[in-house]
C-alpha cells in the first residue's frame, strides 16, 4: 500500500497550488501534513481522490477511505444508519453494530446513535466523519483536518486509536504544534511546494 507522487502540478485558474511534487508515501507510515490555510493541502488529498483535475501522475495501491475537512450528510438519515452504510459497503462485518457503538460512547455519542444527521452540531458531525472513515474497509486513510474543533478527550481518544492503526495514514493540519503529529512524519507544504521536515 503506497501513493506515488509524480511532477504533481495543480491550478486554480492563473493560481498555481502545487508545484511539481515528486513524493511517495509508503506502506503503514503516518504522515502529517501542514501548511497555512491556502497552500494547497486539501487540494493535494482531492488530486489524490481523482476529485480534481491536474497534471503530473498519482498512483495508488490500496482501497482510500477519507474523512474530508466538512461532509455533506443526508440530513433524514440516523447516525448508525449512515456509519454502518459506509463500514459495510465493500465487506460484510458481523460485528459492525458492536464495533460502531464502541465509537460512538468513545466519542461521547452514544445516545445520538439513533439522531438525525441534520440535527448534530459542528463538532458532532465531525464525529460522526472520523467514525465512518475509520470503519470503512480500506489500506489507506486520509483524514482532513480531524482533530479541529475536538474536545481535548476526544482528541486523546482520536490520537490513541491511530497509533494503533496499521495502515497507511495522512493526516492534514494548519496546526504546528497539535500533539497528534508526535510519531509521524512531517511534511510542510509551502507557497506549492512540499519537503519532509522530520
């Protein structure tokens, strides 16, 4: 499971993003990628989800499962409802209602199991996102921004669960100094170019 990055180049009319970026993200490493606001690194993740058009070529070898930064949900969908939709899309899993429970009192949402979707608030929906993109089946996960907007318990539960993790993980932040990065390799996007900086 890896991601290869070849002369990565992406537009935004006259507005260059990325700027030829050569990289390769390789089998169960975490990596933690910052940047300003702007420079390009939820770009980076849609070049890589074919959810953009660029130049230069991204090969992926795995299945992806992503947390994106805000999620549109259904709003007339329940909670365990639309996780399990996504954490039994491409696999049966007998143990799905446990394993989503589970997540759910981990996160303080137990009692939302059965809400609508539309009637969560901020933090709550980002919850909900980080629980459908850790259940779905997948060799590599992408998570856009997780930690912001989470209560300091949450964070802690969040940053315990990824350690455990043997897949291939990228996780984006504007935040230097979020306690999460501890262990994972950095890497810095900058004015549309990106290096490895631990």
């Amino acid at each position: 499971m890896n991601i290869t990055i070849t002369h990565l180049s992406k537009k935004y009319g006259k507005k260059e993003i990325l700027k030829d970026i050569n990289y390769t993200f390789l089998g169960s490493n975490k990596y933690y990628i910052i940047g300003e606001n702007g420079v390009g690194k939820t770009s980076l993740f849609k070049a890589i989800l074919k959810q953009v058009s660029y130049t230069g070529t991204i090969e992926v070898n795995g299945r992806i499962s992503y947390q994106p930064e805000e999620a549109v949900f259904p709003p007339y969908m329940h909670v365990i409802s639309f996780i399990k939709t996504f954490a039994t899309l491409t696999e049966k899993n007998d143990k799905i209602d446990q394993e989503i429970m589970a997540y759910l009192k981990n996160f303080s949402m137990e009692k939302l199991k059965d809400a609508w979707l539309g009637s969560l608030s901020k933090g709550q929906k980002q919850k909900v996102n980080i629980i459908q993109a850790l259940l779905t089946p997948s060799e590599i996960l992408i998570m856009d921004e997780p930690f912001s907007g989470l209560d300091q318990a949450s964070k802690a539960y969040l940053k315990k669960v990824l350690d455990k993790e043997k897949r291939l993980i990228l996780v984006v932040s504007h935040l230097r100094d979020e306690p999460a990065l501890y262990g994972y390799k950095i890497i810095e996007l900058k004015t549309g170019e990106m290096r490895e900086i631990s």
